[in-house]
C-alpha cells in the first residue's frame, strides 16, 4: 500500500496526464459515436425509402398494367357486341330487301306506298 | 346602282327557289317499260336496298353513335384510373418521405440528446483538466 502511495506520490502528475489522456479519448470516441450513429441513420433511412419507393413504383406499374387489360377486356367486349348488333342488322337489312324485292312482284301499291311514305317522292303512273 | 344589285339578287333568288323546288318523282315500270320523265332507273334489288337502308338508317346510326359513346367512356375511364393510380401512389410515396424523414430526424435528436446529456458539464471540466494537466506535465518534463 505504502508502495503504492510512495508511487502515486511520486508520479501523480503523469498518472493524471494518462487519466486525462483516456478520459479525452473517451469523449472523442463518443463524439465518433454519435457521428457514425447519425450516418448509419441517414443510410437506415435512405435504404428504407428507397426500399419503400421502389415497392410503390412497381406496385403503380402492376396496377396500371391490370387497369389496362381491364380496359382491353372491356374493349374487346364491346367490339365484340357492337360487331355482333352489325351482323344481326345485316341479317335483318338482307330479309327486308328480299321481302321488297317480293313486295315489287305481288303488290306494286304497297310498294308505292312506301316509297312515298320514306321519300316522300311523288308517284306517277 | 344598289337598285340594279337588289334586282339581281331577288332574281337570283327566284331562281334558286326554282332550282331546289319540287318532290322528286317516280314510277313503277315492267321490264321495257318507257319513263314518262328523265330518270335514274334502280332495278327492284337496289330499290329495294334503298328503302331498307331508309329503314336501318337510324338504328345503325344509334347503334353507331353507342358504341363511339362507350369507347370514348371507356378511354376517358382508363386515363383517370392511370390517374387515381398515380394520385394514390404519390400519397403513399409522399407518406413514405414524411415518415422515414421524421424517423431519420427523431434518431438524429436521439443520438445529439445522448451526447448532450454526457458532454456538456464533464466536458467543460475536462478541458479545465486537460489544460492544467498539460500545463503541469510540461512543466514537469522541462524540470527533469
């Protein structure tokens, strides 16, 4: 013990510059700390937001894509029916001219008649 | 002279009057038959195809009109899905930067609280320390 405090006694003042030594090295390693603790933040939330943008970019892209095949569905549906109420006109149109066409040979006054009424023409003998 | 320019213009106008009046005229004949007026003959099929072109004209025409109707709907609908889409997506991306911002802020004030807490009294004693120490141990070394 009396080595010790003949020691310390002896050499305090380099004792306390090593104390001193580690106690600021102490300090600048939690400065440094705290530096690299507020980088590895900034890198955590840049990786989260690119992370999440990306996610939400893709996500828009699948959406926009399933709204366009909705959209060539629904396109193609109706050609579809508009294609089909053209046919069943034709059929119809096709019909009526071969009922006119029988109209003209058993009964020419009918005929007239409905010239007159759609064209409003003038009938002459 | 406006008198000469008024007269030619209400004639011009009897004129027209004359060009544009008058139904139109037509007759059945049977094959050979004479036209009692000049004319366009149209056998019994193209007759026939007029007056059922008459009939369909409308209802083609609606039935056009639908469709054009429902396909300018349906490309109007996909641009203002494409822009919800957009709209909901940037809300989404525009909460992603406010939250991750705000978490980046909170730990940074973590991190400047935790180092306040350690450093404002001890440092300024330190550094008092520090300078004496070094004071006395320069001293102390130049001595020896």
């Amino acid at each position: 013990m009396k080595v010790a405090l003949g020691f310390l006694g002896n050499y305090w003042k380099e004792i306390a510059l090593a104390v001193l030594l580690f106690v600021v090295s102490f300090f600048w390693w939690q400065d440094h700390k705290g530096l690299v603790n507020a980088y590895d933040a900034s890198i955590e939330s840049y990786e989260t937001r690119i992370k999440e943008l990306r996610e939400s970019y893709q996500r828009e892209t699948e959406r926009k894509e399933a709204a366009l095949e909705e959209f060539k569905e629904k396109v193609y549906l109706l050609e579809a029916q508009y294609q089909g109420y053209k046919e069943e006109i034709d059929r119809l149109k096709e019909d009526r001219v071969e009922d006119l066409i029988v109209l003209r040979r058993d009964n020419p006054d009918q005929l007239i008649l409905e010239i007159e009424a759609k064209f409003g023409f003038e009938h002459v003998e | 002279m406006w008198s000469r320019v008024v007269q030619v213009l209400i004639v011009s106008l009897f004129l027209c009057a004359q060009a544009h009046a008058g139904v139109g005229k037509f007759t059945l004949l049977p094959q050979g038959g004479i036209v009692p007026f000049e004319a366009t003959c149209f056998d019994n099929e193209a007759t026939a195809q007029l007056l059922t072109w008459k009939e369909y004209l409308v209802q083609e025409q609606k039935a056009l009109c639908g469709y054009e109707k429902e396909r300018i709907s349906l490309d109007f609908g996909l641009i203002v899905d494409n822009l919800n889409i957009t709209l909901d997506e940037t809300k989404v991306r525009y909460q992603v930067e406010i939250g991750t911002r705000d978490e980046e802020i909170e730990k940074l004030r973590d991190i400047i609280k935790k180092n306040k807490k350690m450093n404002i009294p001890v440092v300024i004693a330190s550094s008092v320390a520090v300078g004496i120490a070094i004071g006395f141990g320069s001293y102390h070394i130049a001595r020896r």
